[in-house]
C-alpha cells in the first residue's frame, strides 16, 4: 500500500485538488476531484474519478477517516464475483463508526475493491486482512496514485487531462492554501468565469 499521508494533511491535499479542478472545469460531471467539506454534519467527502469506472471516496469524520477504493477491473470487484458480493475480509475489520458512513446509497458501499480507515486514536492508516489471490490486484497501487502530492505531478497531470499547460508556481500556490482570487484563476484558466468559479470554491 503507497504510504499515505496523515488525515488533516490528506484532507487538505484532496482540497487543493479539488479546487484545482474547479478552477480548470466548468462542468462539474467532468472532473475528477471534488470536495464537499458540508456532506453531513462534521462530515467532509472527497471523491476522485477517472472517469473509466474508477473511484476513490474518502469519508473525514470525527471517528476518523475511512477510504473506499474500487478499481473495476480488479478480480476483487463483486462484478467479477458470481455472488456479487464483497471480497472477503475487505470490510470485516473495518470500524462500524466508519463503516456506517458507507450505507449512503450515492457512495455505493459494495462497489469496492479495498477499503483503508485512519481512527482517531490510530497511530497509522489500516486495512483488513485480505487475501488477494496471486496475480491479481486490488486496485490499490493505482487510484492511491491519483491523489497527487506535488504541484509538479499535478501540471503533469493536467497537461495530459486537460491540455494545459499551467504555472507551476501558480499551482504551488494553491497548494500552499492561499486565498484563491482572481489573478490566481485567471492565470490557471483565463476563459474560466471567476465569480462563477469562486461560489463554487466555498467549500
């Protein structure tokens, strides 16, 4: 499993893409990284899809913080299953209080192919004891990937995603947390409607 980083330094980087993607994207349906800090009470949503069948969700609870993967081309994945069922021991040690978030019909609890959780109390991220059958993969090497951590791996990425090609020191900005104004949109998509783009940024 790629390391992953703390809870509130995840959260802030799921944000930074997020408003990245609003930024460039004017129709939401389009991109990959959304976040909605107001998802319930004291509850954020961060999802990430690629628009191939592949998504990550994470859940930011006062229990802790639970990560939903599903990769669906993975011999994991309860459509590869005669049962349709979820992969044995995916969920099995998964905390209730988190787990619980999962029951939401939008967040398609058995459409999973892993499942990571970061408690309060815990000291690192966890999964459950699930034996993958040689040769496969549970998809987990690959969405963790999509979470980008540098501004560097992100104008890569969007140079690909979007042909564009952006500021890196602009991108670095939004990375840092600055207050998103005008100039900072303009710089990263001059056609993009700024006011438009900041009511969507009040996460």
């Amino acid at each position: 499993m790629k390391k992953l980083a703390e809870p509130d330094a995840l959260k802030k980087n799921l944000m930074h893409l997020a408003t990245l993607d609003v930024i460039l994207c004017e129709e939401d349906w389009l991109r990959t990284y959304q976040f909605d800090s107001q998802w319930g009470e004291n509850i954020s949503l961060a999802t990430i899809d690629n628009g191939a069948g592949d998504n990550l969700v994470v859940l930011f609870a006062p229990e802790g913080v639970i990560l939903k993967g599903f990769d669906h081309e993975s011999a994991l994945s309860p459509h590869a299953r005669e049962e349709y069922e979820v992969f044995p021991g995916i969920y099995d040690t998964t905390p209730a209080s988190l787990l619980a978030y999962l029951e939401d019909e939008a967040l398609e609890r058995d459409d999973v192919t892993f499942c990571i959780w970061h408690e309060t109390c815990d000291m690192e991220w966890r999964m459950g004891d699930v034996q993958i059958p040689i040769g496969a993969e549970d998809g987990s090497a690959f969405l963790l990937r999509t979470i980008l951590t540098t501004p560097e791996v992100y104008v890569e990425w969007a140079e690909n995603y979007y042909d564009k090609v952006l500021p890196v020191d602009v991108v670095q900005q939004v990375y840092e947390g600055v207050t998103i104004t005008e100039e900072i949109i303009q710089s990263l998509n001059p056609r993009r409607n700024v006011q438009d783009a900041l009511r969507e940024l009040a996460f």
